[in-house]
C-alpha cells in the first residue's frame, strides 16, 4: 500500500490542528482523528453548489456566498453553473487552506481561485454573513461535519438561532441558506423553520458516481 504522506499542518483559530496528507492521487484534510474530506468524495459538496445554483435559475447576476474553501469542490461547481455576471465570494478562515489550493492541491484548484467572478477573503465567515443586508441570492456554508461547531466551537453561532437571524438578514427576499452536513439533525431542521425559512431537507451521496455514504443538505429558503 502507498504510505500516507503529510503534507501541512495549520492551526485553526479556536479549534484543533488541520493537517494535509496526500496518498498517492488522493488528499485528505484530518481534524483530530476526524476525517474532515478526502478527494475521493466531493459528490455532496458539488450538489450543494449544483443544486442551489439550480434553485436560483431566472436571477439576474447572482451573489453568491461560500463558507469554507474546504478542497475547492463546491467553489468549482457553482462557476461550473452560473453565468459570467455571478459574483461568489468565497470566506475562509485558515490561509493554510488557501495556500494548500494554491500548492500541494493545485491540480483540484484548476484555477478556480482567479476565476473573475471569485472574491476571497480570509476571514470568518460569520463575519461576512453578519457585516451583510440582502446582499446574497445564496449563502453555501460547509465548514463544519453538520451544524454543531465540530471544526471550532466559535461555529456554533452560525447554527444557532442569532446566527439565523443574521443569515437570514444577509439573504435578498427569496434567497437560500444552502448547509452542507454529514447527517440529519432534527433540532437544527425545527431551528431553521423557527427563524422563518421555508425548509427542504435534500438527501445526496457522498461520490459523485452516486455511491458512497449519505450526507444531507438543507435548502432553507427566506420570505
């Protein structure tokens, strides 16, 4: 069997270390003994992007907000999906994980990161998501493994009913909060609708051949 190589290591702010490995073709960003993505599996991370892209058909020059680069799979679909008036903002908190886009995983980035459409900012995406007013047809959110903080604890606010509120804020009237999660969750489905979005829960599978584990993303849609 090929060894595992390690490639990087990065601290992320408030939370555990990340590290890089990469395995013959394949990477793999850990946090602790979590396996956070893999490059074999980014099936669910291009439907989060497909399929809210999709939900916004008929808009003109959408804005669209990505939290979280994570390995560049759902930043790709989208521009894969819009047109070329889109304009996506991308907010990532470790610049490690930009760095690695730019190095090591260069060959996943394929050059999605100087697409003209693409802003990026090195920031908390909370932050963005709160300093907004109906500036976005689309906020994607996949930093964590579900809406329960895993990555760092200081996520928890983007899950909770005040982070809601400013999501749902930073929404134009009709646009999608898109969250990316390793599973379902019950409590966070009824937050959701208690912060006044209309709720659709969208099983998807890990690989993009359709197989692999089931994720879940929520569409929740705003007034």
């Amino acid at each position: 069997m090929t060894p595992r190589e390690l490639l990087g290591t990065a601290a992320v702010p408030g939370g555990e270390e990340l590290r890089l490995f990469r395995r013959g073709g394949d990477f793999t960003i850990a946090l602790g003994g979590n396996e956070l993505m893999n490059s074999r599996m980014s099936g669910s991370e291009e439907a989060l992007a497909e399929m809210s892209c999709d939900r916004l058909r008929g808009r003109a020059a959408p804005r669209l907000l990505i939290g979280g680069y994570g390995m560049g799979f759902t930043l790709r679909a989208a521009l894969a999906r819009l047109g070329p008036d889109a304009h996506v903002t991308v907010a990532e908190l470790v610049p490690e994980i930009i760095d690695w886009a730019r190095g090591p995983m260069a060959v996943l980035t394929v050059g999605g990161l100087d697409d003209p459409r693409v802003e990026l900012r090195i920031t908390d995406v909370s932050g963005v998501i709160g300093g907004a007013a109906q500036e976005y047809d689309a906020i994607l959110l996949d930093v964590d493994n579900g809406p329960d903080g895993l990555t760092r604890e200081g996520n928890d606010r983007i899950y909770s009913m005040p982070g809601l509120d400013r999501a749902r804020r930073a929404l134009r009237p009709g646009g999608i909060l898109a969250v990316w999660s390793a599973h379902p969750d019950v409590r966070f489905s009824r937050r959701l609708k208690e912060a006044g979005f209309a709720v659709e829960e969208a099983p998807v599978r890990a690989r993009s051949n359709g197989k692999g584990a089931h994720h879940l993303i929520w569409f929740a849609r705003a007034p």
